[in-house]
C-alpha cells in the first residue's frame, strides 16, 4: 500500500482527488494539509510515501515545501499536481527534488499511474510542460531582475519598490527596464506578466 499526503489549499480539490485516489487498490491517502508550511510535520507524522504538493499555497509554496521535505523526509517521494503549468514551475520543481510534475486535469487513472511510478524512483512530467520548458529555456533574468518584478507585482511605485528591496529608485528603474527588454514585453506590468506565464517568478 502507498500512502500519500495531498497538499492543496483548495479543499474541494483535495477532497476529490483523494475520493479519486482512495478508489486504487493500492493507494490509500492517510493526510490532507491545506498549507506548504505543515507538509514536513504531516510527512513524518503519517509516513507518507508520496506527498502530491500544488504550487501555491499559503505559508510556503509548493516548490520550497518540496525541497524542505526532500532533505527531512528523503524517503518521502514528491509529485507536484497543479493548475499552474508552466515551465519555469517545472524547473524549479525538479531543481527542489520532485520526482514529477503534472496538472489537476490529468485523468484520474494517469494521476494514480504517475503516483506509482514516482513512488517506484521514475521521473513523471507532463509531456506538454515538458516541451514548453525546452521551448522556454531558463530565465533571462538575474537575481536582483526578478527581485524588483516580484515586488513590482503589486502595482508599487518605484519608489515603493525600492523602498522595499532597499534600492535606490534609479537602480530599481534600471533593473525594471533590463527585465522589460529581456522578456520582450512593453511595459512594466506586462513584464511581470510574461515572466510569472513562464514560472520564472517563484512566490
């Protein structure tokens, strides 16, 4: 029997993917967690075998959850199913220790097939998100680059912004206009929205 640990904030969801997965002979859900910052303790306290993380949930994201439960709980495989399937998510997901990655619209039978085979040590990716991501590529942007569009999500000012990140409002410019010429976009807001589409603005 594999026992497995659903994190999703959306308790809806998580209820209906466990119903779905409970269905299999040999799966069995023995946790549920609506937040990234109780997967470890959930992990160790119900010796999950696999723990099926979404991406964004409130205390800790998907992927942070993930590496913190890969170095704690190592036996403890880690399927990330989300709505958000990009490949800059993907990425980061299997850079944290994830042995997979797939959508919450993948049928119920391949959703419980690719528990199985993460379980078993194999690599489960989406076959879409995987071609986007080798279309993709890795993140033009440097660190301090993707710093200033994560804060300027928000709709701040500059002077917000730098106020913020404790930058000048002429270096939090600069790096806003570098981003803005490495995604291509036209301004500041779609800029944010290209690198968030790509999964290169980790929450």
């Amino acid at each position: 029997m594999i026992k497995l640990l659903l994190a999703d904030d959306q308790a809806l969801v998580r209820g209906a993917m466990a119903a779905l997965l409970d269905l299999e002979t040999d799966l069995k859900v023995v946790a549920e967690v609506g937040r990234g910052d109780e997967v470890v303790a959930a992990a160790r306290a119900h010796a999950a075998d696999v723990a099926l993380l979404d991406v964004q949930m409130p205390g800790l994201d998907g992927i942070a959850a993930a590496k913190q439960l890969r170095a704690a709980v190592p036996d403890c495989r880690v399927l990330m199913v989300t709505t958000f399937g990009r490949a800059g998510y993907l990425r980061q997901a299997m850079a944290a220790g994830a042995g997979g990655f797939v959508v919450k619209d993948t049928p119920a039978r391949q959703l419980a097939d690719a528990v199985r085979r993460v379980h078993q040590g194999l690599i489960v990716v989406d076959p879409a998100l995987a071609a986007q991501s080798l279309a993709h590529g890795e993140s033009p942007l440097t660190d301090r680059e993707t710093d200033v569009l994560r804060a300027a999500r928000n709709g701040g000012t500059v002077s917000a912004i730098a106020h913020e990140l404790h930058l000048s409002d002429g270096t939090v410019r600069n790096h806003l206009s570098a981003a803005i010429g490495k995604t291509g976009a036209r301004t500041r807001a779609e800029a944010v929205r290209l690198a968030d589409d790509n999964g290169w603005l980790p929450a």
